[in-house]
C-alpha cells in the first residue's frame, strides 16, 4: 500500500464530513460470512508480500498497477503471482497463477509514494493461467463510478489481517476529481487493489480499486482509481495485445453488466 504526497487543489472542493453511519471491519472467517465474497482473492507476490485482487471473469483479475511492478520499476514476471480466491484459514476456494498482466497504459511507477495523477490510472488486470469455474467462486460486475455521498463498501486483506478477507459494509465516498475517488473505508498495507462495491439491484458491483491510503486534515482516507474510462482503456489496451496462449480468445467485460455472486451487504438499522 503506497502512501499518496497529498496535493492541497485535488481536495479544495471537499468540505463535509462523510455522513453514513459507517461500520468497522468484520473479518469472513466463516463459509458463511464469506459466502458470496469467494472473488476477492489475496494475490500473493514472490512469497513475500501481496495485494488485494478480485475476479472479474474466470480468467481474469482486477487490482491495482503498483502490485505488479518491482522495485526496479519494472513490470513483475507473470510468474511471480498467486491469487488465490477466498483465502481464510490459510486455505483459498481456489488457486491460480497468472499467465500475464498487463498495466493500465498511461500508468507510471514512482515507488512507494505517489502523485493524484499515478492514482488515477492505478489499475491493471492479471489473466490467470486456468480459468475459475466454480459456482461458489463467481467474477464480480463493475459499474460506474460512485458519486460523493455514495454509500459504498469494500473487502479486502491486509498486514494484520493477512489469512482472511475482511468487509467493511459501510464507507463514504468523501469525492471524486481528476479520476481519483476520496473515500472514507478502512485500509493498511495489503489492501491495494481491494475492491470497492456499491450495491446494484441489490448486488454488489465494483467501482473503483484501492490505490493508496492518504490524510484529509486529520482524518485518514483511502484513494481509489474512477473506473469507468480508465478500465476500458485497460481493457482496450489487454485485448489489443491478445491471448497469452494460442488458440485462446480474448473477451472483454462491458462496464454495468450484471454478474449474480450472491454477496450481499447488511445495512445496518437507520440506512437504506
């Protein structure tokens, strides 16, 4: 998880406190809490750190670009990845390595800290190199971006809390300006590349990517990428390259599509 050198104009139009009734972190220790949640994944990088990863189709996974570059600024071998869906317990639903990735075109890597702009474009997808097909282990919808005020929420793994994913049903989303979404939930090192759902039809659907943790006056805050132009671009630039493998076929994801996973958020009493 990176920390983002705050710049003062990309937060000028950010003056209310976030107003949901937000809840705390709740780990899915359980086939029952997590059921739904088998998509999100820890993506394990050369056995000695990770990210946040969540499936989008059988064979592919969304995260954030920063996971996937080395210290020398260079793109990772694909295989240098692990993602293993609904880990807990020390065991994942499913695991699979990657057959290639490939980072959002206009994405530059600047290290452990970051400018609003590499926030933006802070995105990339990893082809895996066997397609999920369990019906218990479903990709997730991605829709459009959230509007401040937004009530969202996200699932993720972290330094702490490294052997389960954790939801936190009810966050904020403080803003959004210059493709960055400013946004109130709770995340610590390991959780870049987290997905950020909000509720479609009563179904969680994507719509952003952590990016990185930040301060708004005294008050931690979390960054995430504004899908919607930014992952097709992506998308565009992963389909332009073609199939890892010969003879595969590249099928790309249409933003607002509806995926079922059978995830659902409690609202807590008072909100709708």
């Amino acid at each position: 998880m990176r920390y983002l050198s705050v710049i003062a104009s990309l937060f000028l139009a950010i003056t209310a406190p976030a107003t949901a009734q937000e809840t705390g972190l709740v780990s899915l220790e359980t086939g029952e809490a997590s059921r739904g949640w088998e998509g999100v994944g820890r993506l394990d990088i050369n056995g000695s750190g990770f990210c946040t990863a969540a499936l989008i189709e059988e064979n592919l996974i969304l995260t954030a670009a920063h996971c996937v570059y080395g210290r020398n600024g260079r793109l990772l071998p694909a295989d240098s990845f692990l993602f293993n869906a609904g880990l807990r317990g020390g065991r994942a639903e499913a695991s699979r390595g990657v057959a290639r990735l490939v980072a959002h075109p206009d994405f530059v890597y600047t290290g452990n800290t970051s400018q609003a702009d590499g926030v933006a474009m802070d995105i990339a997808v990893l082809e895996l190199d066997r397609p999920i097909r369990l019906t218990r282990v479903q990709p997730f919808a991605v829709t459009t971006d959230p509007r401040r005020g937004d009530e969202i929420g996200i699932v993720s793994y972290g330094r702490e809390r490294a052997n389960a994913a954790s939801l936190q049903e009810v966050c904020s989303v403080m803003g959004r300006q210059n493709g960055v979404v400013i946004m109130t939930c709770d995340v610590e090192p390991g959780s870049s590349g987290a997905p950020v759902f909000t509720l479609q039809d009563g179904q969680p659907q994507i719509v952003s990517v952590v990016s990185a943790m930040s301060t708004l006056g005294d008050q931690d805050v979390s960054l995430g990428t504004s899908l919607n132009e930014p992952l097709q671009t992506l998308l565009a630039h992963f389909a332009s390259i073609g199939p890892a493998k010969p003879g595969g076929t590249q099928r790309l994801i249409q933003i607002g599509q509806r995926n079922d996973t059978g995830a659902k958020f409690v609202r807590p009493a008072g909100n709708n």
